[in-house]
C-alpha cells in the first residue's frame, strides 16, 4: 500500500467551490484500478488549506495509471484551478 500525501493552498476566498468541486473529483478518483481510499481534511489554524491523503495498491496505480488516464484530465479540470501554489505530491510506504 502507498499513501499519497499533498498539502492543498487553495485561493482565498474559493474553498466553498473547491469543496463541491472535490466532491465531483471524488467519484472519478474513487473508480480508478489501485485505489483503496482518500480523505480530505481542513485545517484548522489555516482555512485555506486541505490535506489530502489517498491509499493507493502501488505507486503506478497512482503514477501512471491515474496521471497518464482520461480521467486524470477530468480530476485536474475540475481542482487545479483552485490550487495556489500547486502543492507537492508525495508518497509514503
């Protein structure tokens, strides 16, 4: 199992959008081959910021087929806009 891990700046003033925007993403994410389950936290002390934490079967189910995959470009139109700065994404074993 694999955990990705990203920290998520989103603009000011958008996170009510970003949230019914992630709701959307969440039904592509969820029916992807090697996904196990994500969670979307705010933060408390900053209202701005979301961690997100998705398990994943391997590294490539994430990498390669959920990056390089149709749907990835329907997960990114619908939250990259929101993101400021875009956020590093690591993985954790």
């Amino acid at each position: 199992m694999v955990l990705e891990v990203a920290i998520l700046n989103i603009k000011n003033g958008r996170t009510s959008e970003f949230e019914a925007s992630f709701k959307k993403a969440s039904l592509i994410i969820e029916t992807m081959k090697g996904y196990i389950r994500h969670e979307l936290k705010k933060c408390i002390e900053r209202p701005d910021q979301y961690i997100l934490l998705v398990q994943w079967e391997t590294l490539e189910d994430h990498e390669e087929g959920f990056r390089k995959s149709n749907e990835y470009q329907d997960w990114k139109n619908l939250l990259h806009r929101y993101y400021e700065p875009f956020p590093e994404v690591l993985h954790y074993s």
